[in-house]
C-alpha cells in the first residue's frame, strides 16, 4: 500500500483555488485554520443564517458565507456538517451551485458509499479523511505534527482528483504522518466498525462496565474513576508511542500476567461473533438505514440517550477529581467557546 508524505504531494494546487469549508465543527475548524497556517489564502466557511459557530469562525478571521454562495464562489469543497444533514445540505444548497468541474469533498465516506448523496456527474468527487477527532487534528498540526489522512476518489471528472486531494490533505497537515490511498467503500466500513467496536462503543462499553462492577462491589468512586478511566489514557499512550509491546514493557509484570490470562475472559468468542453481526449490520447498509431512520424523527432516542448517560455518576466524580488536577485543563483540545 503506498503512503504518501508531504514531498510526494504540491501545496500550490490547493493555494490556487478558492476552497470552502462547509461547517466549522470539530473536522471543519480544523481544516479551516490548518489550511490558513499552511498558507491557502483563500478559504471561505459556509454555514447557515444565525448560525452559532459564525462567530467562532470570524474570531480567526475567517470570512463566512451561507452555504449556498460558498458553493457558488468554491472550486474546491469541503462537506464536514454532521452526515446525517449532507444530503439535505448537498440538494439544497450545493447540488445548484457549484462550480462546473468543481470538487466536492468529504471527511467520512458515508453519504457516498449509501448513496444517500448522488453527486453531479461534472464533479470530482473525494475524500479526505483524517484519522483522529478533528480538534486533535487541530493540536497536532499547531504542535508541527500531524494526523495521518486517508484519500479516496468516488468521481475524477476533470482528471485532477487524486493530485488535488493529495495537494488538500498536505495542506491540514495530513502529509506530515502518511496519507493513504484506500476506497470510499473501505473507509466507510472499516470506519464505522472502528468507531462502534473499539473507539468509541466499544471502549466506552468497556470502562463503564468495570466502573459499575467496582462500584456495585462497594469500592469508592473516587477508587473506581482512577482505576477504570483516568488510567486508560496513561496506559493508551504508551500503546500509540510504541505498540503494545512498549505498554507491556512499561506495567508490572503482575499486571502483564493478567493482561494475558485474564483480558481474553472479557473479550469472549461470544463478543468476538457479535463484532461480525455488528461489521454485517455496516456492511448491508443496516446500520446506515437505522441512524437516518432516526433521523426522521428527529433523533429522539439519540437525544434521550446522549441525556441519560451525561447524567452517569461517572462523570460527576471524573469533574470533581479533573478539577484537581488543573494541568489537564491547561493543554484541553477542546474548547466550547471557540472550536
Ligand atoms: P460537527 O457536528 O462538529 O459539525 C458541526 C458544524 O456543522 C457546525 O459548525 C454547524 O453549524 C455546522 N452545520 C450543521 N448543520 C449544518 C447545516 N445544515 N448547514 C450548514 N452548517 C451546518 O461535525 P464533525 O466535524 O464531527 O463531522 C463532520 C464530518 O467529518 C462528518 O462527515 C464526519 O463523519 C467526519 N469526521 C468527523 C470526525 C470528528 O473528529 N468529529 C473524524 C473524521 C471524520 P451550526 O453552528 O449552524 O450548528
Ligand atoms: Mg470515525
């Protein structure tokens, strides 16, 4: 598989045209100001009338414009509103109004691999997609690093695609850590199983239920918190500095007998076939199918469910004790008012 770094790549076929970032959240603000500092110079953001992150994105100078006249104005554009919205975004106000032989751009491969987007034939159609939160993507470049990116090219129309892609993804710093070329179908799949199994859903499955086993067995929050959740970054660190070899390396040998003979009792054969159920419900498009259903009626167990585990006691007890180690708050990535 070949990687691609910033010597491979040409800055300049980014600076030369006009590029809109559609959104200015966690994937679009940072793209946005990436990009300024790798010197694209002409950026617009597009958002909709009143909206909240306007302000956000004038207080880095940057100029906005509602979606539709970015899309007008843009050769190049970048979708990163939430992707349930996009395809109602795309008909509306992008569909009409790009640019012949424009490029439209996404971070995740979902609205083009379900076909929930059907693009217009004279687009290059693409993705960049970094492999991180987009305020690490953010953190990382500011420290001079960067976060590796997948490219992927659904349409080449004008025959440009991958090189401009190629030329985007080096601009927010994607070029400095490896950009790989894959597949929207690839990246989506994959994506989504990561996210739900091991990321995301799985991970946050996993400290709960050992937060809750402690807890129900009568030890102190304050006990199960550190044990079950503040160290999962600490031991984390040491996997994505040296594999998990180098974290092994690093624990008590105590702790590394139960790694080996106690993990494989959490991680059953039972949770490994319901991994493939989950990959099968990604790959039929189930899954894809459920979250727009949800959509459709305004996300109401998503909203019901986003409430209810906000209100966990695990994280009343990670606020009291984050808040006596100020030091995390100082090198905080996210930032409510502004990013
Ligand atoms: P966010 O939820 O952070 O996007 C919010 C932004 O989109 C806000 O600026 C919001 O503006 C704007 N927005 C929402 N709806 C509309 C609309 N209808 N018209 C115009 N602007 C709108 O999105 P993410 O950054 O999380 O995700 C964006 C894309 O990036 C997705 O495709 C996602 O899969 C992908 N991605 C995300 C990652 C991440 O780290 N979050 C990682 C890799 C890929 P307002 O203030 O008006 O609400
Ligand atoms: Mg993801």
């Amino acid at each position: 598989m070949r990687v691609y770094y910033d010597r491979d790549a040409d800055i300049n076929l980014i600076k030369a045209k006009n590029v809109a970032v559609i959104g200015y959240g966690s994937q679009g603000h940072a793209h946005a100001l990436n990009m300024r500092d790798s010197g694209v110079k002409n950026i617009a953001i597009g958002l909709r009338e009143g909206s909240g992150s306007a302000a956000k994105a004038e207080g880095e100078g940057l100029q906005v414009m509602t979606p539709g006249d970015a899309a007008a104005w843009a050769d190049f554009i970048m979708l990163v509103t939430p992707d349930e919205g996009q395809g109602a975004l795309y008909r509306d106000h992008l569909h009409g109004n790009m640019k012949q032989g424009a490029t439209l751009a996404f971070a995740h491969g979902l609205n083009i691999h379900f076909n929930l987007i059907e693009p217009r034939s004279d687009l290059d159609v693409i993705m960049v997609a970094p492999k991180g939160p987009g305020h690490t993507v953010r953190a990382e470049y500011q420290r001079g690093a960067g976060v590796p990116c997948l490219l992927a090219i659904a349409q080449d129309a004008t025959g440009g695609a991958h090189e401009l892609g190629l030329s985007y993804a080096c601009a927010i710093g994607g070029g400095r850590a490896g950009v790989i070329e894959t597949t929207f179908r690839e990246e989506c799949e994959a994506d989504l199983f990561g996210e739900q199994v091991v990321l995301c859903g799985g991970l946050t499955s996993l400290i709960k239920a050992g937060y809750e086993t402690l807890i129900e067995a009568g030890y102190a929050p304050e006990m199960a918190y550190f044990e079950c959740v503040h160290e999962v970054k600490l031991i984390v660190d040491l996997i994505y500095e040296g594999g998990i070899a180098n974290m092994r390396y690093s624990i008590s040998n105590t702790a590394e007998y139960g790694d080996y003979t106690r993990g494989p009792r959490v991680i059953t054969d039972e949770t490994r076939a319901e991994m493939k159920r989950i990959l099968d419900d990604i790959q039929s498009g189930r899954f894809a199918r459920d979250w727009m259903l949800e959509n459709e009626v305004g996300q109401t167990s998503f909203k019901a469910t986003r409430r209810r585990e906000a209100d966990h006691g695990i994280e009343d007890v990670g606020a009291r004790l984050r808040g006596m180690m100020p030091w995390i708050a100082e090198t905080r990535m996210v930032d409510k008012s502004k990013n």
